[in-house]
C-alpha cells in the first residue's frame, strides 16, 4: 500500500511539473507549431499521466481509511500520513474534475 501511495503521488508531482515546463515557455507571440506541440504533449503525457495517478491514488486513498488494513501494510508514521493527506487532496481534487466534466458534457 506504501508503494503504492508513494508511486501515485510520484506520478502526481511528475504530471504537473511536465504540464509547467510544457506550458511556462508559451506567450501571445509563440508561434502555431509550438502551442500545437505542447498541446500535443498534454494529450499524450500529461493526461495519460494524472489519469494513472488517479487510477492509483483514488482507491487506495479509500482503503487506507480502514484502521486494520493501516496496520496490516505498516502504513504508519508522519511521513506516510503525510503522503495519504496530499493522496486524499489530490483524489479529491481528481473526482472533483470528473464529475465537474461530466456536468459539462452531460448537458451536451
């Protein structure tokens, strides 16, 4: 369970600095080539990327609620309450963006 957490919060932090270092460089004078690339790079690492994260993140954040399976995978200490806080915010934030996208589309 502590790779796991571990390796999804690892995906997370890899994701959003792959989406500053993708976007920081673009202004209103970059050309059409360059915003279309890093739109590209978005489609096929960014959102592949966070989509693992959440696959990871999501359900594990969820199990870890149960006190027993904590105790099971030694998942104790501040450190690793720590990463399953930053887990619990991301999922949220994950489930947040789902629903908020299927709002938008469902009405379409």
């Amino acid at each position: 369970m502590r790779s796991i957490q571990l390796l999804g919060l690892i995906c997370s932090l890899a994701a959003f600095t792959l989406l500053y270092w993708t976007l920081a460089p673009i202004t209103s004078q970059s050309s059409g080539p360059a915003t279309s690339a890093s739109g590209l790079v978005l489609m096929f690492f960014f959102a592949p990327l966070l989509g693992f994260s959440a696959l990871l993140q999501i359900p594990s954040s969820l199990a870890l609620i149960n006190k027993k399976l904590r105790t099971s995978s030694y998942f104790s200490g501040k450190f690793w309450y720590c990463v399953w806080g930053l887990n619990s915010c991301l999922s949220l934030g994950y489930l947040t963006a789902t629903v908020y996208l299927a709002y938008i589309y469902q009405g379409k």
